[in-house]
C-alpha cells in the first residue's frame, strides 16, 4: 500500500517523511518507490536508541530515555513494551548491534539507497527545524511513539508541510494503541481538510488532504 502511494502521489511536489524507522523496513519499500518515481527524497525520522538508552520498570516492562542535541527524550513512556516482547524482539537488535541506527544504516546500504533515503536522528518537529522553510511533503508515514500527545504533535507537524492532494499514512491504527486511535479520530476523520480516510490494510489506515479550491 506504502509503494502504490508513492507512485500515486508522484505528480505531486514534495518529498516523502516517516517518523519511526526502526531498523529500516518499510523505509527501504518507500525508497524503491521513490527510486522508481524519481524526483524526491525520503526523510527517515527515528530516535534511533543504544543499548545503554533502555531500562527495566518497576513492573517488569521496558522503556527508553536519551538525550540528542542537548533537548531530552524518552520512548515508550505511555505505552511500554513487555519484558516478553523486549527480550524475544527488541533486545535481539542489540545483540548484533550497539543501537537501532547501525541496523538500519545496513539495511539501507545493502539495497544501495543511500542517495534516495536520509536518516535524522531526533523527532519530526527537530528534522522540520533543519529543512528549508518551504519543504514540502507529498507522503507522511507515521508510526513512531504511540502515546497520545506524541501523534498529535506529530500530525500538526506533518501537516503544515503536506502539500494539497498529499497522503497521511499511519501504522498500527485502530487496533491496541488507543493513543493512535484517539489521534486519529480527533485530527484527521473529523477535519474537513481530509478525506478518503480509510483502513487500508489490517493496520494502515490513509488519508488524503483536500485540494485548494
């Protein structure tokens, strides 16, 4: 669906933004749509934490903190992840690698995209500080932190940038992440300046934003 949005939006001006790239598996299905569509980039927004950034709470789960730039960050504060969960997936990152950005640094290199795609370590309100005044963004994909306060931050920051005809794109919505849900419901089905707001996949719900009249 990421792909087939990609070369939809292709007439449009503007590049493409995900905020949460993990280790860089959609990021590399977004670059080879770009790479086929030609004429933009792709922005690549992650937090990207070591090792050394995760800790244990006091009930068992995990959460991370960090600093980047001298400004404070923390991920999964709301919704935490389970020891179960971090020990069977997320802790086996880090027996290969020392953090996130060196596995999605090898994804990305693997497939030769390092023209096409350009990591920013931070969030999506930080990457925006740095990008011209007028960027522009034909494609958002956001699926970083879950929390409720996050995605709308995250929203009105893409939203500012999303050109006319644009698509918004989520991950993980309307399933456990009431935050997400929540976001989703407040920001973009009850505002009349998107529309073709749909479920496209068991998780990836779309929206598109309304043509200037």
């Amino acid at each position: 669906s990421l792909y087939t949005l990609v070369l939809a939006s292709s007439h449009l001006e503007g590049d493409i933004v995900e905020v949460g790239s993990w280790c860089g598996r959609s990021a590399v299905v977004l670059g080879a749509a770009t790479q086929v569509a030609g004429n933009s980039k792709v922005y690549c927004v992650d937090l990207f934490p070591e090792r050394d950034d995760w800790k244990q709470n006091s009930d068992g789960s995990y959460s991370f903190e960090m600093q980047i730039d001298g400004k404070q960050y923390g991920g999964y504060q709301e919704q935490t992840v389970w020891k179960e969960t971090f020990e069977s997936q997320t802790g086996k990152i880090y027996e290969k690698y020392n953090g996130v950005f060196d596995c999605f640094q090898e994804t990305i290199q693997q497939r030769d995209m390092n023209d096409t795609i350009h990591p920013h370590q931070g969030d999506l309100a930080s990457l925006l500080v740095k990008l011209p005044e007028n960027f522009k963004c034909r494609l958002g994909f956001l699926d970083g932190d879950h929390g409720y306060s996050s995605v709308c931050n995250d929203i009105k920051n893409i939203d500012r940038c999303l050109v006319p005809g644009g698509w918004l794109c989520f991950d993980d919505a309307f399933t456990c992440y009431e935050g997400v849900n929540r976001a989703i419901s407040e920001l973009i089905i009850a505002n009349p300046n998107y529309e073709c707001c749909q479920q496209m996949t068991r998780k990836l719900f779309v929206a598109r934003k309304k043509m200037s009249k």
